[in-house]
C-alpha cells in the first residue's frame, strides 16, 4: 500500500515497486495524465494516439481511457510489455484497492481482452498490448504521447541510455511529448545528445522533478 491509499506491485526480480510508494495512483494522475495527456489534450488533434513503454497492470492505460472518455476525446493506446502481470497478481493488485476506484471496469476490461490477445474498442476508446520489447517490436509512428514507465536507472540501467530511448522519441509526432518519472541528470543529457528538447517539469510528491520531452 502506498501513501495515498492505493496499492502497487513489488517486483521480486528487481526488489522494488511498480509505482511511487509516496503515492501510485497520485504519481500516474501526475506523470501521465496531467503533464502528458493534458498536455497534448489542448492541441486539436481528433484522435490521441498513446503509445507506453511497461503497460504492467494496465493501470496508466485506464487512466488514460477514463480521461478520454470523460473529455469525449478519441483515444487510441498501444502498451508494451514483456508479459502481463500473471492472474494472480493481477488480482491481488485489484483487490488492494479499499475502494473499487471509478476506472476499474475499464481496467478489468482491457486485461480481459489482452489475456485474449485482443484489442479492446470501444465509442471512444481503442487499446492494443503487444508483448515484447522496443527494438524487437515495430514501434507505431506519430505518437502524440508516449508514457516511458521503465523501472528505475537503479534497476534497469540499460532501458535509459540514449540507445533504448531513441525509438521511443523517434515514436513522437511533431507536436508530441515523452514523459516520465525520472528525472536523472543523465536521462535528460541523453535525451538532449539525441535532439529532443526537455523540460524539468515539477514531480509528484517525493519527486521534485520529472521529464518532459518533446521533438526540438
């Protein structure tokens, strides 16, 4: 459980939470939502197409979902992973929560249609997983917003070097933005050496900052 009441996952592997321990659910509004999908939300594009690095529970995706069907925004969101979290961590995840939270049928819903190697769609909304990882996996092009939810440069130093972020950039439209937690000073001069420009946008709570990148 974490500070604002929500649960995440701990990874065996690694030794460390899937999301902030200051606040998973206050960290994904903040992060991804509010910094990346707002953000782009206020240019005129008919369709956001989102495209995320580590979709894991599917959490950030029906956050996504529920906000563009609140705003009447289509929606389109690509996750990728090298698997899903098994039955049982899944659910152990979802019953974590003390309240069934608002976006939880959707949540329920794209994992469902995942298992199946399915695409969920609905009126607003239209989500793929593809399982695997980025250069194995063809990356979609002209995204409008790409959410880089790797596990730390602590744990995972290889997912942020400028060789494992340039197709993910390359991902972006001309008008779109990455955005991640991560706010290592090496992060923003590997996203800089590759072209991009950043901004050191203020964090969620036990993080003063994070990124934002756009195309330069």
């Amino acid at each position: 459980m974490t500070r604002d009441g929500s649960p995440s996952l701990e990874s065996d592997r690694w030794g460390c939470a899937f999301h902030s321990r200051h606040g998973a659910l206050t960290e994904a509004l903040h992060v991804y939502i509010a910094q990346g999908l707002e953000y782009v939300g206020q240019k005129p594009f008919s369709e956001l197409q989102v495209l995320e690095m580590g979709a894991g529970t599917g959490f950030n995706a029906a956050l996504a979902a529920e906000w563009a069907l609140k705003h009447r925004q289509k929606f389109s969101y690509t996750g990728i992973d090298l698997a899903l979290p098994s039955d049982s961590e899944w659910e152990a995840w979802k019953s974590g929560w003390p309240v069934v939270p608002s976006w939880m049928p959707i949540a329920e819903a794209l994992r469902e249609a995942w298992i199946r190697s399915e695409v969920y769609e609905d009126e607003w909304v239209k989500a793929t997983f593809v399982q695997g990882q980025a250069p194995e996996v063809a990356l979609p092009g002209d995204m409008h917003c790409v959410f880089y939810d790797a596990f730390s440069p602590t744990q995972q130093p290889e997912l942020w070097t400028c060789e494992a972020l340039h197709p993910w950039l390359k991902a972006l439209h001309p008008d779109g933005c990455l955005v991640t937690y991560c706010a290592r000073g090496h992060v923003f001069r590997a996203v800089q050496s590759l072209g991009y420009a950043t901004e050191h946008v203020p964090g969620p709570p036990g993080k003063r900052e994070m990124l934002r990148a756009t195309v330069a």
